[in-house]
C-alpha cells in the first residue's frame, strides 16, 4: 500500500475533500474489495510562509468478484486517439493499446460513441475492455470520469477541474502558458505533484489573471508579469517547436507515457487529460538537449585524444615490464566486478594508449600525467579504440636528492 498525493487550489480545499470523501464511501458502499482513503493536509511553504492544502491518498485496487479495476481508456473527443491511465498501485502490465478498439465493449458487444473505456482483469489474467456502464457487472459500481486513477493524474478525479465550459485551448497555447510560467514567474520548471507543479500553474493562468491573485503559491511573481508576453506571442515559436521536435523525439519510443505523450502531442486542442502529459514534454527535451552537448563534448575529447595516438598495435611483447614516463591520464571508469569495485585507467604515452583495471586504486585525475611502471598483458580493442593492457600498475616516486631529502626532513619535523 503506498500513499499518493497532490496540492489542491486553497479556495476549494475542502469541496475537493469532500468529493473525493463521497467518491471512496460510495464505493465501499457497493461492497467493493480495496479501495482509497483520503485526507486534507495543511501545509506552509518554508521560502515564503503561504499556506497550501494538499489531499493524501492511500489504498489499492478495487475489485469485486475477482475482477479488478486495471484502468482507463480516455478518448479525446472527435478524434482516434487515446491515452491510458492505470489504477493506483496495480503492479501488473501495461494496457495493451493494440487491444483498444474505440466505441466496443467486449462485454455487451454495442457499439456506440464512448468517452471512455475501463479495463479489468480477473485472478486468470484475463483482461476485458468494457463500456463504461457494463463496469458493474464487474467491479460493483458504474464508471463515471472521477474514476480515472492513476498514479500521475489521480488528482485530476478528486481535483475536479473543469474547464468551466469554456472550450479546450490549443496545444500551443498551452505552451506557451507553461514557457511563460517558466521563464517569467516562477523561474523554472516544477514536476508535477509538487508543490506550485507548472502543470498546476498552467491549468490556472486564465484564472489567476483575471482574479489579479498575487499567485504566490506559484512563485514570486504575479501571473500578470507574464500577460504581456503571452498575449505578444513571445513564445509561439517556440511552443510549435517543442511539439515538432516532441513528435521527432517520442516517434521511436513506447510505453504507457510515451504512447500518451504521442496522443498529447498529435492532439490540436489540450484537452484537460492532456495538459499535464504536453507540458512535460519541456523538460524531457531540455535533458536531450543537454545529453547532446555532453557528448558532443565527449567526442570532441575523443578526437582530441585520438589525435595523439600514433601506435595502433601492441607496444610491446605481453610480459615486458614497461616505465613510462609522463603518462597523460584521459580517462578513469569503474564497475561492480567479481572481486568488488574496478576502475579502469586509461593513458596515452610515447604515442599510444594504455589501459589497465585496477582493483586496488590509484591517486590520479583525468588530465593529470603521471609516471608509471607496469607490466604488458595483451591488447583490448573497444569502440574501435586500441589500447595495450598493462597489469601490476604502481606509480614511479622521483628519487630525491640529498638536499630535498633533508628539507623534506625539516618539513615533517615541523608537524
């Protein structure tokens, strides 16, 4: 049993409560197996001292009669596309999107429009896609949209939000909000579920604006310092451009977020399902992007290092006992062997490159040269880098003379 919650709009704190009160005593009134209890925790954020609510959840999976609530198939409207939503602490696999067929129930056999579609498995194994009226004869209760729980978007049941009957604002639109959210107002990005999330945030500009709130809920400034901008179309571009390069990103990918992320990214309109899903598409690509210049940098040092090789054969026969002098360390890894932690030294010297695992250690930093013995024991070839292994490795101390020797002396004495 694990616990999940969610910070929820201060105003509505305890209508939020409520229904989700109402939803769990509901349920446990249909004789359900399982099920969630929740509570209203008040909170104070240490940087700013604004207080803020937040709505615990625990519990496990409902089920009756050995069926047991997977999760939910959420259509967007007018559209083939869907995302999948799992029930809170449900271990088992993934739902199968190759399964989904829109507007079917595989128990009643109608077809007929559906918003949604609720998944269930029984002690078999066996799983069922059923209308969202059919879900009683298996879990005890009809399905209603507050029932979409998963370990993400379970806040969205109990949260209540609606759009107020205002129709759904585009994609980048929404971006926009988020980049503007971002940059402007809080000065980065929030996950979701924590405190001030800028899925959160976004989801309450239009509000927050029009109610001139002082947001410092959200961060230090008002959400009107970010109007003009958005209103300026300051961030259009580059709203468009994460849904261009997102599609890129997600296209070889699968999995239950991905295959969501797709659908929120293929998606004219943010359907409320959707925000949370397109918003975080910001930070993912801010981690490719930097996972780029990481090792753009890396095969720069590659080139670098490659460039001082000359000798792409064994230096020497396996067996003789080598010193080398001023050897240029460029490269220390580790891993968990056989007899514990190894670190695998990598240097260049007199035109070629050495490696060798140590399991004992060795004081040394990448960049640093370093006078060296060792003896050859083979040749390795990895990423089509050659390398003469060395073994028995120890660093070459300089003999000092007689006068360094008896200052050195003088040193040690002082201490």
């Amino acid at each position: 049993m694990e616990n999940y919650s969610w910070v929820v709009d201060p105003l509505s704190a305890q209508a939020s409560l409520e229904k989700a009160q109402k939803l769990v005593k509901r349920a446990n009134k249909k004789g359900l197996n399982g099920g969630y209890s929740v509570e209203l925790i008040k909170k104070v954020n240490p940087e700013n001292e604004a207080v803020y609510y937040e709505i615990a959840v625990t519990g496990t999976p409902y089920e009756i009669g050995g069926w047991t609530f997977v999760g939910v198939i959420e259509w967007v409207p007018e559209t083939e596309l869907f995302i999948t939503k799992s029930s809170p602490n449900y271990e088992g696999a993934e739902i199968d999107r190759s399964l989904v067929k829109q507007n079917a129930c595989d128990h009643c056999g109608t077809n007929r429009k559906r918003n949604y579609q609720v998944v269930v498995e029984n002690a078999e194994g066996e799983r069922k896609v059923v209308g969202s009226t059919c879900t009683k004869d298996f879990l005890g209760w009809a399905f209603s949209p507050s029932f979409i729980d998963s370990e993400k978007d379970l806040e969205e049941s109990f949260r209540g939000y609606s759009s107020g009957g205002e129709s759904p604002k585009t994609s980048v639109y929404i971006l926009e909000t988020a980049l503007v959210v971002i940059n402007e107002i809080v000065g980065g990005y929030v996950k979701s579920g924590n405190t001030g999330s800028t899925k959160d945030a976004v989801i309450d500009y239009d509000f927050q604006v029009k109610e001139e709130s002082d947001s410092r809920y959200y961060g230090p400034k008002p959400f009107t310092a970010g109007l003009a901008s958005l209103e300026s179309g300051k961030y259009t571009a580059q709203a468009e451009a994460l849904i261009v390069e997102g599609r890129k990103f997600v296209a070889d990918k699968s999995g239950g977020y991905y295959d969501n992320l797709k659908v929120a990214l293929e998606s004219e309109f943010a359907f409320p399902s959707l925000i949370g899903l397109l918003v975080s598409i910001i930070p993912v690509l801010k981690k490719v992007e930097l996972e780029a210049i990481k090792a753009k940098a890396e095969a720069e040092k590659r080139l670098e290092i490659e460039g001082e090789v000359t000798i792409q054969t064994q230096f020497a026969e396996t067996g003789t006992k080598l010193v080398l002098n001023q050897a240029k360390v460029v490269g220390i890894h580790g891993f968990n062997g056989a007899y514990g932690w190894v670190q695998i030294f990598t240097f260049i010297a007199e035109g070629a490159r050495f490696k060798w695992f140590s399991t004992g250690g060795f004081d040394a930093e990448i960049g640093s040269t370093v006078n060296l013995k060792g003896t050859v024991k083979g040749f390795d070839t990895y990423k089509d880098a050659n390398s003469t292994l060395l073994t028995r490795c120890s660093e070459v101390k300089p003999k000092l003379t007689k006068a360094e020797k008896e200052a050195l002396k003088e040193v040690e004495w002082a201490f």
